[in-house]
C-alpha cells in the first residue's frame, strides 16, 4: 500500500514539474524571443503623392534599419516578391512601384513627364510622405538612375548601395544598346525597331533568360505577365518617353561616377552575369570608383532574384550587419 502511495505522489510531482516546465517555455516564447514576434508578411499598400496614386509592398517592423527597394523595366515592386519575406525578420522593406508601372497610376504621357530626372524628384517625395529619413538603397535597372538621383540629391539619407544589374559606366552596356543608341539618334526612324526591341515576346522573355544554361529553372509567368503589361493600352508611350530619355543617363553616370569616388559609400555589387543587357564589366566598373566595394557575380540573368534570391538575401544581411 505504501508502495502504491508512493507511485501516486510521484505521477503528481512530475505532473506539476511537467506543467511549470510548459509555462515556463511559453512565456520564455512571449517575451524572450524578437525573431517569434516578428511580423513578416507583405502589405500592400497606396499612397496619393503629388495627385499620383502610388501602390508600393512593406514588410518588416516599422522599427527595423530600412531598405528602400526600387525596380526596373519592365517590372514593378512585384520582382521583390522572393527577396522580401528573407529580410522582413531583420529589416523595413519598401518597394514602390513609379507611376505607370505595376499597380501605380498611369497618368497619361501627356499629363506627366516621364523623364528619370522627373522619376527621381517623384520617388524623393514618396520618401519623405513615408518619413524615411535614413535608409539603405537597393536598385535594379531602371531603379539605378533613379535612386542613383535620389543619392545625389539627399546624400545624407543614404547609409549604403545595393547595386544589382544596374549600368552608371557605359561599358555595361551590351551591343543590344546599338538599337537604343539609334533611337535617340533619330527616334521616328527608329521607333519600330526599338518597340521590337523592348515589347516583342521574344525581347521580353530574353530579358529573364538572357543566356542562362538552365532556363528552365525560370519561372515563364514573369515575362508573359510583363508581355501582358506591355500591351496595355497607354504603356508603349510612357515606355517610349522613358527609352528616349534613358540617353540623359548617360552624362549622368559621370556625375554619380564622381560622386563614388569622392565619398566612397558603403557598397554591394550583386550581378547576374547572364544578363543580355547589361555586362558583367559594368560590374567590375564599380571598383574602379569605389574600390572597397564587395562584389558577387552570380549564375543568373538581368532579374537575379528569379534565379538567386537566397543567394542575394544572404550576401545582403553579411554586408548590412
């Protein structure tokens, strides 16, 4: 009989160590891990800036280190969809898309100037309606010399560059500009060709498997959305104004190249090497203004999150930490 009372105190005592141990581990859950609270999930978010409608993603605790993220052509904050959720734990996300792009207004290109020097006064005031004073910049093609502007124009914002497949040297430029250097040469004569040159299903689905051994690894939906968009009435315009005015880029370049070399930002090349618009020289350019700059070719085309996303999340949080 003792034997038994004994097993039943037992049984009682390892109960109740059992239960103090749960809650004890749950309320180490509650209030002892950061990474278990975290929040992140994309939002997707509007926002009316200078009468434009402008649809942008956030993720990330609102006081986490801030990355603003800008797009290229012919894409939308959409490209950062893999990238966002490997960073939300750790940082505050933005990617807006610019008027006429993505889920933005597309004011008409006879109400707006669709010039990148327009773009980037545009995105500076996005900035400031969303309070970002200090944030890292992260830019993709035509988010180079967009945000290459907004570094220009508010320097003291800036706490580092993540460069991915965006030219500020002209040798980055492939044989594939020798159409677009024709076209702001003589933009009637030219114009069929350049909207060949940057609408056909052909010229878009290259843009995301440019020469990469393994295309089959790339998700078709991403060119045929963007073929889609294209074809939207209205987009040839806008997409024409902003080719036209690309050649502008180009004596900018040397303004954002004097810039590097005389305040030598923090500063990460990531680059897809199979990309067919951009070289991996104009890469490799970036050491030469900047040469503490840390640069990663990768086995990827022009839109290296479609192939790369980890890849890049992970030499990201090395260089930010």
């Amino acid at each position: 009989m003792k034997k038994i009372f004994s097993i039943i105190l037992l049984c009682g005592a390892l109960h109740i160590q059992a239960q103090d141990t749960v809650k004890n581990d749950v309320n180490h859950m509650s209030t002892g891990s950061n990474l278990i609270k975290t929040d992140t999930r994309t939002r997707y978010k509007t926002i009316l800036i200078n009468g434009v409608h402008v649809f942008y993603r956030e993720a990330g605790s609102t006081s986490a280190p801030v990355i603003l993220l800008l797009h290229g052509f012919p894409s939308s904050s959409r490209m950062f969809n893999t990238l966002l959720p490997l960073l939300a734990d750790r940082y505050h996300l933005i990617a807006p898309d610019y008027p006429g792009f993505g889920n933005s207004e597309m004011p008409p290109a006879a109400d707006f100037k669709y010039t990148f020097d327009h773009l980037g006064e545009f995105i500076g005031d996005f900035t400031i309606a969303l309070g970002l004073t200090k944030y890292s910049l992260y830019v993709q093609d035509y988010g180079g010399p967009i945000g290459f502007r907004l570094v220009l124009a508010h320097p003291e914002k800036i706490t580092s560059i993540i460069i991915q497949n965006a030219v500020s040297h002209e040798q980055g430029l492939s044989p594939l500009w020798t159409t677009r250097r024709a076209f702001w040469n003589d933009s009637k004569s030219n114009e069929s060709s350049i909207i060949k040159n940057f609408s056909s299903a052909e010229a878009t689905r290259g843009r995301h498997v440019g020469n990469n051994p393994e295309p089959d690894l790339i998700n078709p939906d991403y060119w045929t959305d963007e073929l889609a968009w294209l074809n939207k009435p209205g987009v040839l315009q806008i997409q024409l104004d902003l080719f036209y005015d690309y050649k502008n880029n180009l004596p900018f370049y040397l303004k954002f190249q004097d810039w590097m070399r005389k305040f030598q930002p923090r500063l990460l090349v990531v680059w897809g090497k199979y990309d067919p618009s951009f070289t991996v020289a104009g890469a490799e350019a970036y050491k030469k203004d900047v040469p503490n700059a840390e640069i990663h070719l990768l086995n990827a085309g022009h839109f290296a999150l479609d192939e790369s996303a980890q890849e890049i999340a992970g030499y990201i949080r090395a260089f930010l930490k």
